[in-house]
C-alpha cells in the first residue's frame, strides 16, 4: 500500500467534533508540529460559523505552543489528561474552560487499553524514519505512542525532517501485558533493552503522512542561581553522607530527577561532587545537565521517555549522536515510569514540591489549593516506590512573602507515607524513623526560612494543645495562605485569634 502525503489541512479534516485524539510525544519531544496548528485554525473557522468542535486530547505528558497552545487559544479542548504545562492550557484548565483531569504519567495507556476513556479514533505521531511496510523510527520522545499505534483507529504521521541524524536504535518500545496474570517487566538494570526499535502500524489505518521541519522550540532552563545551587549541594552533601554511612549500596543508585531548575541544579551539583561515584539514570526526562554529565563520564548510561534538551542542546546532541548510542534508551511512559520497575532497581527519586507541610506532606500541582499548575507528572510513580524519595524547593518565594513550609498543604499529591526527604536551600530533614512531631519539628529546624521559623513553633505549640498523634488546630492550619490572600504575605498572620 503507497501511504499518500497530504496537507496539514487535509489531515485536519479528517478530525471531527468529539473524537478522542492521541498525540505521540513527552513534554515537547517528540510531538506533532503542524497538523495541530492546522486542526486550531479549524477549530476556529467553525466556531465563526457557530459549529460546536472540540477534541478529547490524550498525551504522554506536556506537550509545546503547537499543541496544548494552539488548541487552548482555539478553545477546541473537551477533555484533557494527563499533564499540561503550557500556560494558555492552564488558563483554561483553571477557567474550567475544559475538563481537565491530573493523573499519573504511569497510568495513562494502561488506563486507554482498559477503555476507561472510549476508543481513540485518531492518533497523530511524529516520526523521523519510515519504511514502505509500515515500519517507523519515532523521534526524541516517545511517551504513550506504543499503544497509540495499537488502538488508534485512524493514524496520522508527521514526517519530520529537522533531525538531520538518525535515531534509529535509541527507541525500546514495549508494551507491558494487562491482567490478569500478566509478568513482570524483565528490567533489571536501566541498560535493559526488552522491546523493539521501531513502532509498526498497520498501513491501512494510516490517513496519510505530514511534512515538518520544525524544532522541539524548548528554551534553555536557567542557570542555577544562589538558590537552588544551595539546594543542589544540600542534596549532593546528603546523598554522599548516605554513602559514607552505608545507607546506601556502596555502588551508589540509579536517579530519577524531575524537570526544571531546581532539578538541574541537582544534577551539576552530582556531577562536582568527587563523593557521589559515576552513576545510572532511570527516569522519564532527561536535560541538558545529564548530556554534560555523560560527555564527563559521570553519568554511564540514562534510561528515559524523552530527550527534554534545549534547541541548541539538540543540536549538539546531533552533531555528536553516535557517543550518545550506547548511553542513552528511550521508553515508553509506562515503562519509564513503572512502579514495578522503580522498586526493583532502587532508585534515588529527586521531585519538586510547590508547598510541604511541617508533617510531611507534599502539595506540587496547586497554587493556594485550586490554582492548577501543570499536574502531577511522575513524580508520584517514582516516590510512592523509590528506594529515597527526596522532594525540594526554595524555602521562600516571592520575596518571602510566602512560605513553602506551611502547617497544612493546601492541596495533597504526596502524603507523609511516601516523603522520605524535604530538602529546601536551608537544609535537609530526614524524615525516616520519625512521628509526626519528629518530622514537624525536624523540618521546621532544617528546612522553614528564618523568617518563618518562630511562626512555625507558635503554630506547631497551638496545635499541640488540640493534642493528638498528629496535632492541627483545624482554625488555624491555613492561617498562612489565609494571610497571603488578604494581606498578601504570610508573614501577617496572627495566631493569637486562636487562644
């Protein structure tokens, strides 16, 4: 069967008012260009002519302006799971402008093949190698594609022809077996390779294929300032104690670190540090920070769901792909980030936290409870089962009008069973071993600013007065965000109301 290439604006078409709609991808790697800038304007000319349209949108993770961008400012988005990290989506997700629902990264395809969700009727996936016998080579991220390829009724494809290099071998693709009796994922070590490198779709379901040429457009995360250069050392200087200690294997673990600046911040500081040995990553993203690593030859090898580098990063990776070969393998999201397979191999899962309370708990995905962010990523598939859990985030923001430490979180996504480690750039709380009371006066000590301190012991003395195993003074454990909102800094709250 001859595959026809065709428009942006024909592939649109194809789309109608209601379909389910996957899109290959994991953050901005890896996902479509063009056709979904094709589909907005659609979207836009039927809305003038008073035509409902809006699609139930199904991704690996984040995605770019082209998509989550385009499609909000259309406001063509029914239904939309499982992250989002774009802020016109998060304008719109908040205006309940569209039915968003935050869900674990790991739980999305397994969740689609139960039918949880209905059909997909259209799948658009970006590739950047393809054969006549529908076989194709899937580009720097790969997030849920495996099984978009298997259910979608109709496929569309992005050819991309910016990759001026081959990724041919980078890619395992693997689909894990549903229950009942289903077997373990037979990863053992994150160099395991156990599916295949190519995605074959059936050729009659394919509409027909794309052309882009456009990039990945991630900008680069900034330089790491005083700030999260401290939370990095905070994180290094612990793990390396943990070594010393024997806490550890003395072989060290493989990491898993989240997106951002923070996260790149942590990962440098591994890399100074002579104490942390060589090391193995297995994680869902991989940044700029882990390529210096490997061209350093502190990291060995990284299992990951997608490239997140930087354009010029990007470049650099191309110009040099073949060092990269044999160090890095991408996974699907599921498998990246399986629960499974991260208690097995005993990882180091670093995340950030928005807010975390003095017991523990951890809130990444709220402003002040109801504000959505981006969502809960992976970041729970990684703490719930990691060898250490470790959460960071600066101590103070806004110019220390607001805490980070609070006496409740205003929005749970991590609870104290699976936080094992609060590390702010004030210090490191090792909440192991420890009661609620322990972990509240141990992260008040180590972790809470200066100028949140003695408002953290008059609340905790308050609560204790309640008594209890945990103590909160319900009137006033969100005393602090109560203060944000009407004085607009934390630091004006009054306990002295409660008695």
């Amino acid at each position: 069967m001859s595959i026809p290439f065709i428009t942006a604006e024909e592939a649109a078409s194809y789309i109608k008012n209601g379909d389910n709609v996957g899109f290959s991808g994991f953050t901005a790697s890896g996902t479509p260009k063009v056709v979904t800038v094709a589909l907005a304007k659609r979207a836009r000319e039927l809305h003038e002519k008073g035509e409902p349209f809006k699609i139930n949108m199904f991704t690996g993770a984040s995605t770019n302006d082209h998509v989550d961008g385009e499609l909000s400012r259309a406001d063509a988005i029914a239904i939309r799971t499982p992250y989002q990290g774009h802020p016109d989506s998060r304008k719109l997700a908040n205006a309940n402008g569209m039915h968003y629902f935050d869900t674990h990264l790991s739980h999305v395809s397994q969740d689609l093949r139960y039918g949880f969700y209905g059909d997909i009727d259209v799948a658009i996936i970006e590739v950047t190698e393809m054969t006549p016998n529908g076989e194709f080579i899937l580009g720097a991220g790969l997030g849920m594609t495996p099984t978009l390829a298997m259910m979608a009724k109709k496929v569309i494809i992005e050819y991309s022809s910016y990759y001026k290099t081959s990724f041919r071998g980078f890619h395992d693709n693997y689909i894990s077996l549903d229950p009942p009796h289903r077997r373990e994922i037979p990863i053992y070590k994150p160099s395991d390779r156990i599916g295949s490198t190519v995605i074959k779709i059936d050729p009659e379901k394919i509409i027909g294929i794309v052309p882009s040429n456009a990039s990945e457009s991630i900008k680069p995360f900034t330089a790491p300032d005083e700030i999260t250069q401290k939370i990095g050392d905070n994180v290094c200087h612990f793990l390396a104690e943990q070594l010393r200690t024997g806490k550890m294997p003395k072989e060290f673990l493989p990491i898993q670190s989240g997106v951002g600046n923070v996260a790149n911040a942590v990962l440098y500081g591994l890399g100074e540090n002579p104490d942390i040995p060589q090391f193995e990553m297995y994680t869902e993203v991989i940044q700029d920070a882990v390529m210096h690593l490997m061209e350093e030859g502190k990291c060995k090898f990284a299992s990951t769901c997608a490239l997140t580098f930087s354009d010029d990063a990007m470049l650099h990776f191309m110009d040099n792909i073949d060092f990269f070969r044999d160090k890095i393998l991408m996974r699907p999201g599921e498998i990246s980030n399986h629960p499974e397979v991260v208690r097995r191999l005993g990882l180091i899962a670093m995340n950030t936290a928005l807010e975390a309370d003095i017991f523990g708990n951890v809130n990444s995905t709220h402003v002040l409870g109801t504000k959505m962010m981006n969502g809960i990523g992976g970041s729970a598939d990684f703490c719930r089962n990691a060898y250490l859990s470790i959460f960071s985030c600066p101590s103070v923001q806004k110019g220390g009008k607001i805490s980070a430490i609070v006496p409740m979180v205003s929005h749970v996504d991590h609870s104290e069973h699976s936080v094992k480690i609060l590390v702010t750039e004030q210090g490191v709380a090792d909440l192991r071993g420890k009661d609620p009371v322990q972990r509240a006066q141990t992260i008040i000590e180590n972790c809470a600013h200066p100028a949140y301190k003695e408002i953290l012991w008059d609340y905790l003395k308050l609560a204790q007065k309640t008594g209890g195993h945990t103590p909160h003074n319900l009137h006033a454990a969100f005393s602090l965000h109560e203060a944000l909102m009407e004085k607009g800094d934390m630091r004006e709250v009054d306990f002295s109301i409660y008695g």
